[in-house]
C-alpha cells in the first residue's frame, strides 16, 4: 500500500469535524434572519457538518474512492462509539450533589435511539454515495471542472443524507409536510456551504496532489462500500 505524507491527517480532521458537528452542534437551535429568504431556523451543527462532505471530497478526488471509504468507515466507527458513550454517561446514577446538573446533560447529550439510528444511516448513505458519484464524475469528466463534481456529488450526498436523516428521526412526531419544510432547509444549507467553499477546496486539492504526486482516477475500482480495501 502506497504511503501518502498528509492522508492520515485529512482523515483525522474528517473524523473530527464529524464528531464535533454531531455532538456538540445539535446541543443549540439556532434563529437567523437571513436576506430573501427571512427567519430560518436551524439546529447549530448544520454550520459544520458540511465540511465532512468537503473533506470527504478532497480525500476522493485526491486519494481515490478507497481511501475515502476507509475515512467513512473510520467516522462511522467513531460516531458509534461517541454515541454508546453518551448513552452510558446519560444513564450512570449521578452523584448526590450532581443531581441538579443531570437534566443539562440530558439535555445535551440524550439524545433518543432514533436520533442515533437515523444520524448513523443517514451519514453512512450520504457519504458513501457523495463519493461514489464525485468518482464517477472524475472519469466522465476526464478531470475536467472540479466544481461540478464537487458540488454535483454533495447535491445528490446531502439530499440522502437530509432526507433518510428527517424520516427516519421524526416520521410520526412531525407531519409529512413539517419533515419535508425542515429536511428542505437544512439541505439548501448545507449545500450552499459546498457551493461558498468550492474556492477553498481547489486551493486544497492542488496543493495535495503536487504534495502527494497523486490525482487518483477510480478506473478498476469495487465500489462496493463493504469493504477497506484500497
């Protein structure tokens, strides 16, 4: 297997945005008045958590398909985790003189198993397919335009991700057309990031791949995501 001199830290800042964006973003709500489009509400996270998908670009359009699902696998094994600890520090007994905290932590960090379940399903579809179609879009494009696979790919990623995350967490708390308001919202957000940072992610990619000798094409590659082969 190839060494790369940056591929680790790609990844781990991939992982990292990954975990902050769904521990420590969905704590607020945030409310912001916005030109044309008036007062949007939106849950804190949506800010970062488009800048996975991001990283997720620059680690396929640089490294290759394969490495990239390596990175998902590592996120998704992370956020596992983060997950089954926050269950475990929720429901530990609390101390005499921390009983009056446990609601904030509750509230923080509570979140229910269909929370989980749905942020778990929703960012394994959306990543794998985000990378599954910026590396199909590399051949068809034969390298050409950065931006249309990097934009184009996160189009069809986020619209998984927003859309199976929205149903599978509130189907019957919410009504139909509540789910599809938000899920919409939160979707042209998140997009519009990708859009805004097309600028940084080119300064990115070429940096990387004269550091790196390398601009991978996913010719012969299984694109299967069951897998962490490369």
């Amino acid at each position: 297997m190839r060494q790369y001199k940056y591929y680790e830290f790609v990844l781990v800042a991939f992982v990292a945005v990954l975990l902050c964006s769904n521990l420590i973003g969905p704590a607020k709500i945030a409310e912001l008045n916005l030109p044309l489009l008036g007062t949007v509400t939106f849950a804190a996270g949506v800010l970062f958590f488009p800048i996975s998908y991001i990283f997720s670009d620059i680690l396929t359009e640089v490294y290759g398909y394969g490495r990239d699902r390596r990175a998902v696998w590592a996120g998704f094994g992370a956020l596992a985790f983060a997950s089954f600890m926050a269950f475990t520090v929720v429901n530990l007994p609390a101390a005499s003189f921390w009983v009056d905290k446990q609601a904030a932590v509750e509230s923080v960090f509570g979140n229910t198993w269909r929370i989980v379940l749905a942020s778990l399903i929703a960012f394994w579809s959306g990543s794998f397919i985000n990378s599954f179609v910026l590396a199909k879009m590399k051949i068809w494009t034969q390298g050409k335009w950065l931006w249309t696979r990097t934009i184009g790919s996160t189009v069809v990623g986020e619209f998984v991700d927003s859309g199976l995350f929205y149903t599978i967490a509130f189907w019957g708390i919410m009504t139909t057309d509540q789910i599809i308001t938000v899920a919409l919202t939160q979707y042209v957000l998140k997009t519009s990031w990708e859009i805004l940072a097309t600028p940084l992610t080119y300064w990115v990619v070429a940096r990387l791949k004269r550091a790196e000798n390398e601009d991978y094409y996913d010719r012969d590659t299984n694109f299967t995501p069951f897998s962490l082969k490369v």
